[in-house]
C-alpha cells in the first residue's frame, strides 16, 4: 500500500498537517474531549470549534451537504394570499422583508456527521469521545453495545477495516460513490484525491471484480480488497475482540498508462542520446 500514487488537487495547498494519534490532535486543539449526539442511528458532533478541527485536522466526519448561503431562502409567494394579490394590499418590498425575517429564524445549524465506525476509533483508540444520547451519557461499555445493536455484525466487521486502515496512517472515506466501501486518501479528501478504494467482501465474482477494476482505474485509483477473519467462538461484546481479529488486504493490480507515458518518454530519450553517442565515439 505504500507504493499507491498521489494526486494533489490542483487548487489547494499540499502541505497540510494532518494528525495522526489522539496525543497529536490534542496538543494541537489544546487538549479536551470530543462531545458528540446520538440521534437515531445518526451521531453528531454540534460544537463547530471541534467539528471543524475533527475534519481540518483529523480527516473525521462529513459535512451534511447545505447550499444555503447566509440563510435558507424563502418563496416571497408564502406571503401572499388570493387577497392580497386582488386587491395590491402588500407591496412587493414589504413581502420581501416579511420573507427575510423568516430566513433569520431558521439559521444554518454547521454540524459534523460520524460515521458508526469513526466515532469508534474516537472512543476506544484514540479515548476522546464521549457519547450521550438526550440525558444519557454512554460508557464505554454502553457505547460498544450500542453500535453493535445498531449495526450488527457488519458493524464490527466494517470498524475491524477501518481501524487498520486508520491505523496504517490512512484518511478514510465511505465509498458507496465508486461502489466500495471505504476511499482512502493520504491527508484529506480536501487536498487530495483518493489513492483507492477499499471493497470489505468475503468473495467476489469476476464480473464484479471487472466492473470495479475498471471504474477505478478510469477515475485514477487503485482497487482494494479487504477479508476480515473473525475466529470461531470470539466473544464480541468488547472493542477487545478487535485485537484477535484478523483483518488481509490484497491489492488488485492497476497500471496507469497516464502515469507512465512520461516515464516511459524519458526512457527513450536516455536510450537515444546512449545511441548518439556511441556512434560518434
């Protein structure tokens, strides 16, 4: 996995700082934990200070897609009514101003969205999450148990991969976009591109396998497949089964012809200019 290309995005800055251990991310924040919402099956962290340094200096979380600028924007037509509009009883700078007002109440709320698997990897690898749910406040225990009952088996399976591949320095993405599981990047989705993409799957079919192969490959990324072994009777009830778990990557092979035209261009003039040069001599 360490010989898998890079591709910066042209329009941000390449050199970023991107925490790699919990001890990192709290010199760097100024110590202090992350407190973050259970709200159905979905976890979210509100305060903005510590959302944006999750995702600015961690590589956690996503931001909930917003096109609203400012505020939300409202149909001035809300209000108006058949009456107004007979008898021109409201003008068109007062509907105006009557809509803004309304935008003012309903500000944009920036929140942070986890993923079951990274608030995990905040709570029992890096120990700087707490989790509460209304008044509740979750312990460890509690916590594992509950992302267990909410997601199952998969769950664990899912958090097994996502921990080795935080683990071996990754920023980890879901990646339902390619058809995978996860995207992986080197410091962030937003200064690079994905190097790969990571399918979790105990078998796959050929035709799958082309289909995925070639999706990537046309988008400049590498194919990643990930088997997780889980031994025969392990008791799950603790994130301590995660140290008998068993997780192998294999790497299908990708070759981008892009990448190795110029390789391959300096080759040939290292192999002309030998040859000039020996028939001069």
């Amino acid at each position: 996995m360490n010989l898998l290309e890079f591709d910066s995005k042209l329009t941000k800055a390449t050199t970023v700082y991107l925490a790699s251990t919990s001890e990192e991310f709290r010199s760097t924040i100024g110590g202090g934990d992350v407190e973050a919402w259970l709200l159905g099956r979905s976890i979210h962290v509100f305060d903005e200070a510590v959302a944006v340094n999750l995702y600015e200096l961690a590589g956690f979380g996503q931001w909930p897609d917003d096109d609203r600028l400012g505020t939300a924007p409202v149909n001035p037509r809300c209000f108006t009514t058949k009456l107004d509009e007979k008898t021109d009883g409201l003008e068109e700078l007062e509907v105006q101003e009557a809509a803004t007002s309304w935008a003012d109440q309903t500000p944009v709320v920036k929140m942070l969205l986890l993923l079951p698997e990274e608030a995990a990897f905040l709570a029992f690898d890096w120990d700087i999450l707490q989790m509460r749910q209304r008044k509740q406040s979750y312990s460890r225990e509690d916590l594992w148990s509950k992302l267990c009952s909410i997601g199952g088996v998969d769950f664990i399976k899912n958090y097994a991969v996502f921990r080795h591949l935080k683990r071996n320095g990754w920023c980890v993405r879901r990646g339902q976009t390619f058809g995978c599981t996860y995207l992986i990047y080197r410091l962030g989705a937003k200064y690079f591109h994905a190097s790969a993409a990571v399918l979790l799957c105990e078998e796959i079919d050929a035709l799958q396998l082309i289909s995925l192969t070639r999706i990537t490959t046309n988008n400049r990324k590498a194919l990643l497949l990930a088997y997780v072994a889980i031994p025969e009777g392990l008791d799950l009830n603790s994130p301590i089964c995660l140290d008998k778990i068993e997780v192998k990557i294999v790497a299908a092979k990708t070759w981008f012809l892009d990448r190795e035209v110029p390789k391959l261009a300096m080759l040939q003039n290292e192999l002309y200019e030998t040859s000039a040069r020996s028939s001069l001599d």
